[in-house]
C-alpha cells in the first residue's frame, strides 16, 4: 500500500520489509519464542486486567520529584472489575474525585509491600498479600491481562509466575522485551529508522563503548554543529542527556573532561553505548502517538500529534498540547510515524508507543522532520491523551497538559484544591469545567500535580494553566 502525503510516500510494505529483515538478522523470533505463552491477543478471552506503572527499568527517574507516586497513573486507565497495584498510598480523596466526578469506574486498588525500590511495582506483585490476591482474582475469573506502563522483564515474569499460581492464562498487553528494547534504547531505535527512512531521517549521530572514542565523536560532531550532545541510550524525559557548546568540547582536554563528567554523573557501566548527536537548534519538538495492534490485527493508528512542552536547554519534558502546526508538517510527522510504527509491529510491537522528533528550517516552507528517540511506553503526553478520549464523547478539544510545581502548595490536599477550584474542575456528568487533575500523589510533599486545561481554542487552554489555575488556588 502506498500513499503520498508531504514529504514522504506513506509505503507500509516497504516499512514492514525492513522490519522484517531487521528481525531476520538478530532473530528476533527465537528471542521472543520464550514470551509466547503470555502473549496476548486480540481474540483473547475478556478477562480483569491488572494495571501497573512501573518505571522501574528507566535509570534515573528516581531525580524526578515525587516520582515514586507516578505509580498511581494506573489509575487512569482502570475500569470497573479491573485490579491497580501500587508501593504507595492513593492520595486522600483521590478514589472518591475518580469515581465521583470523572465517573471512571471502580476498580480493585491493591496496596504492596516493596520488594526493593518503591518503583519497582512489578516485583511488588509477587510476594505476600497482594501475590495471593492477583492469583485469586485470576483464578476465580478464569484467567488475568496485565496491562503495564512498559513492556519489562519484571512484568512478564510475573505474568509467568501468575498464571502457574493460577492455573489460568495471563496475557500481557505489550511487548516482549526484545522487541521493547528495540524501541526503548536509542542505538536500536536509531538503527530501526535508517532502515526504513534513511539516515536522513535522524539527527548527525556517532555511537562509541569507550570514552576515548566518545570524546572523538564528540569532537568531530563540535566542527559541523554549534551545539551537540551526549545521550545514555535507555533514558527517559532528558534525564540522561547534557549539553554543549562547540567551543566547549573542541580541545582535547576540554572534550575529555566533559565525558568524564556525563560518564560519572549517569553511572555509566564500561562498555554501554553512548550517542553523541548534533543537538540542532529548533524549539519545534513535537511527538507522534500511536497504538499498535498485533502484527495481522490491523495497521498501527496514529491517535495525536502533540507539541512538546519543554524546559531548560536540555529540553526536559513538562508537558503537551495538540500540534499547531501546518498541515503540511503533521502530515509529515504522521507519515514517518506510521512507518517507523509499521516496523516495529513487524517485529513484535504490540501497544501504545510514541516518537519524538524535532522540526527545523521553515514550517511554512521548506523544512525536515527527524527523529530522537521513542517512547515505547505510556507516559506524559499519552497518558492525558487517553484520559480525555475516556472521559468525553466526540473529538478532543484544545487543551494543555502538563505537571505543575508550587513550592506553596507543598503539604495541600486534593479535596482543599478541589475546594478552591470550584465550577472550573471538569465533571463527566455535565461535561462542564476545565480543569483535570491527576497523578497528585506529589503534591503533598513537593507541591506538584499534573493537571489538564481545557479551552474553547488553544490560547484558551493555555492562559487555563498559565493564569487561570493559579488565579483560583490563590497562588
């Protein structure tokens, strides 16, 4: 099948190919074959699915404020009959806002005892109460879906482990995690696009496993950009990143004293890939969602394209809102995305997965779209998106979704913003109010929640959470 739009022709067959032959030369059938068991599929008996956000596997995360309440995100996809685990307490007031004013059901919330680090939700799951719970629930309705933030070895193992316990089938919702880290570490993503876009499709890239290699890159890349970067390749939201001006790194030993530090500061195990890349100048950074059935169950679908919120000259996300782009730059983005997307359900990908890109030279004229990495994953732009697809009827409205920090509210309760927000909070009954409030575990100790704005254009959304929210918190 193939299609013009933009820049590129939209040609699955050719994307599928590549996959193919990607997954031929590292065998991915035989590196899955041990996940085959638990694979789910759509034809699947419905059965109560177990949602968990573990972010456990992304190294540093554990810097982001109050990410050990991330957990709770769970939540947000959770139905009626279906079972949320988390390490940490729901925050006051949280169940009653979800079940009361969004009306998204009334799932089973089972709170774990930690077996290692709090982020570590999977491995929650396979001890003490909360084990012999899920294996009940599976038991008694003949079998379990697990649905995870990520596609984790974790998860499958308990998944394993679950359905011998049971007796029943366990499935998981994602994929295996091969095929995961394929999408997930940057050097094999990275691969994957060249393949089926070319490597014009990505930004200047050199990859090294020692530092004296690294600093080179580094250097070669310092004479062709003004600014260039390094990059851990299984980092999320900037964490493993840093930044530089050419002059910076251009000597020897400024080079060298540079690596040192990004080595030292991101823990990096010898021998580990490290990208150095042409960091381009450009404040256009959107992402592509998309959902991917199983390979044979229909084409992946493009579900948004969003414009990054980011800070900082690292670009550390904050949040989203729809592309205002021209139509000419989506359809671009649109197109590489379902390739790329194509691609990987030929290797195994099954779930929700997004891209993110940078768009340089000039939107209205010529200009390029290229990728950074993926995401696949659910995570901030995904999650609200999902939301809102949930709790309205028809399309989504502008809206801008990000998480919010007031060092005033550090110690507040949901129920006293809920209080002060008043009529402008949304209810799923009426369909009235702009403001959603979710992932508030944080507030308590940070003063940090994530919150959606709803507007009747985008410049409504904004001023939403620019004036509006804090105007109403008394801020």
């Amino acid at each position: 099948m193939s299609e013009k739009t933009g820049h590129r022709i939209l040609d699955l067959d050719r994307a599928r190919a590549a996959g193919q032959a990607l997954g031929l030369e590292i065998d991915i059938s035989s590196q899955v074959r041990p996940y085959d068991t638990c694979r789910w599929r759509p034809d699947d008996q419905h059965h109560p699915t177990l949602h968990l956000d573990d972010v456990s596997a992304i190294p540093f995360l554990v810097d982001v404020a109050g990410v050990e309440e991330y957990q709770h995100r769970g939540r947000l996809r959770a139905d009626d009959q279906d079972v949320y685990v988390t390490v940490t307490q729901a925050a006051g007031g949280y169940e009653a806002y979800c079940q009361e004013r969004l009306r998204m059901g009334a799932p089973h919330h089972l709170v774990a005892e930690p077996v290692g680090p709090p982020i570590a939700v999977a491995r929650a799951c396979t001890a003490g109460r909360t084990h012999d719970r899920l294996v009940e629930i599976a038991r008694e309705a003949h079998g379990m879906m697990i649905h995870p933030y990520m596609g984790i070895e974790d998860v499958w193992e308990l998944a394993a482990m679950l359905s011998v316990d049971s007796r029943s089938p366990v499935h998981v919702l994602a994929p295996p995690p091969p095929v995961n880290w394929i999408a997930n570490d940057k050097a094999l993503f990275d691969e994957l696009v060249a393949r089926v876009l070319g490597r014009d499709a990505l930004v200047e890239t050199r990859i090294s496993r020692d530092a004296g290699g690294i600093e080179s890159d580094l250097r070669a890349l310092a004479k062709r950009h003004d600014r260039v970067g390094l990059k851990r390749t299984r980092c999320a939201s900037a964490m493993g990143n840093a930044v530089f001006t050419s002059e910076d790194v251009q000597s020897e030993r400024d080079a060298e004293s540079a690596v040192q530090e990004f080595l030292r500061r991101t823990e990096w195990p010898e021998g580990e890939e490290v990208l150095a890349v042409a960091w381009l100048q450009t404040d256009l950074s959107p992402s592509t969602q998309l959902w991917i059935p199983p390979l044979g169950r229909g084409e992946p679908q493009l579900d948004g394209i969003y414009e990054q919120i980011l800070k900082g000259p690292e670009k550390v996300f904050i949040g989203s809102r729809p592309s205002t782009l021209p139509d000419a730059v989506n359809q671009e983005l649109g197109t590489c995305a379902l390739m790329v997307g194509a691609a990987l359900q030929q290797l195994g990908y099954v779930g929700r997965c997004s891209f993110d890109h940078l768009v340089t030279g000039n939107v209205h004229g010529e200009f390029e779209v290229v990728f950074t990495e993926c995401n696949g994953r659910w995570g901030g732009t995904s999650t609200p998106m999902s939301l809102l697809d949930r709790l309205l009827h028809g399309p989504r409205p502008r809206y801008r979704a990000q998480d919010v920090v007031y060092r005033e509210l550090i110690g507040a309760k949901l129920p006293d913003l809920l209080e002060l927000a008043g009529d402008s909070m949304f209810r799923t009954d009426t369909g009235e109010g702009r403001f959603i409030f979710y992932n508030v575990g944080p507030l308590d100790g940070h003063g940090k929640f994530d919150v959606i704005s709803i507007g009747a254009d985008q410049e409504d959304a904004e001023r939403g959470v620019l004036e509006i929210l804090p105007k109403r918190l008394g801020l």
